[in-house]
C-alpha cells in the first residue's frame, strides 16, 4: 500500500515540476483517475492520503 502511496507522490510531484518549466503559461484545470473498483479507491483516498468525499455522482 506505500508503494501505491509514493508512486502517486512521485507523479504529483513531476507534474508540479513540468508546470514550473511552462513558457506557454498553461493552466492546470483538475486530475481524473480511471479505477477499477470506486469504492475501494474512495477508502484509499480517505483513510490513506486524508482526502474528504466532497461529492458523489
């Protein structure tokens, strides 16, 4: 499960670090992930990264 933690760490910071190195100034809107199993995800976010449910669809 810290595997998963620090490769999404990993890519969050590499993202933040290609919007430094932007000349055309563009903006970052939102991020989308496709999962498997919702649930299991939303459970993940919540008790590992201490993210809130803020909306569901």
């Amino acid at each position: 499960m810290k595997d998963i933690y620090y490769l999404f760490l990993i890519i969050v910071l590499s993202i933040n670090t290609l919007n430094a190195q932007n000349p055309f100034n563009f903006k970052k809107d939102h991020d989308a992930l496709f999962v498997k199993d919702v649930d299991a995800s939303a459970e993940f976010y919540n008790e590992i990264m201490g993210l809130k449910v803020c909306q569901i669809t």
